[in-house]
C-alpha cells in the first residue's frame, strides 16, 4: 500500500471493516498510515468513487456519532444503512463498546 494514495489507502482500510461494525475516522488515519489526518479521511470518504465497494456508512466519530447531513444523504440514511448492516443505532449514535472494529 505505500505506493497508493491517501485515498486509496483510506478506501482499502474502509473496505476491511466487517459486516455489522464500524470504525472511526482516526482508526482509519492510522491505517492509511496518518494517524494524524483524521479530518482528511472525512474528506476523501465525501469523494469515495464506489460506494459499493467502500462502505464508507461504516465510519462514525470518536464518539459513535453519525455523519452530518451532507454524507449519505444525510445522517438518517447513514442510520439506515448501519441498521441493515445489524448495527444498532439510537439517537444518531452507534455504542462503540459494541460495535468498533479495530483494523
């Protein structure tokens, strides 16, 4: 992976979380290989090219909470999606006791 992009790393790390959990945007930094650039992975998520196949619902904040109203059509889409996925969300938060994955 050194020769990819952030991006490209980012999209690669997102694609290793499991059905049925979730990360969070700094766990995600740190495997991209920039633990610091936690904002930057929000950034490259709101350009991901293949939804499908980068399940970017899948990453919520340090405190579980969901993503704002401009990602996924919004934060009630992304709870949608969690809930599909068999993740239990409640007032727009997923319990990361339950929950985060660690890559």
């Amino acid at each position: 992976m050194e020769n990819h992009t952030f991006a490209e790393r980012v999209y690669e790390a997102v694609r290793q979380i499991p059905d049925g959990m979730v990360a969070t945007y700094g766990l995600i930094a740190e495997a991209a290989g920039s633990p610091r650039a936690a904002r930057a992975v929000g950034n490259a998520l709101h350009k991901n090219p293949d939804p499908v196949k980068t399940p970017c619902f899948r990453v919520v904040n340090s405190k579980g909470e969901l993503s704002g109203a401009f990602a996924f059509g919004g934060p009630f889409r992304q709870q949608e999606m969690l809930e599909a996925d068999g993740i239990y969300v409640e007032n727009l938060r997923v319990d990361l006791d339950d929950y985060l994955w660690r890559p």
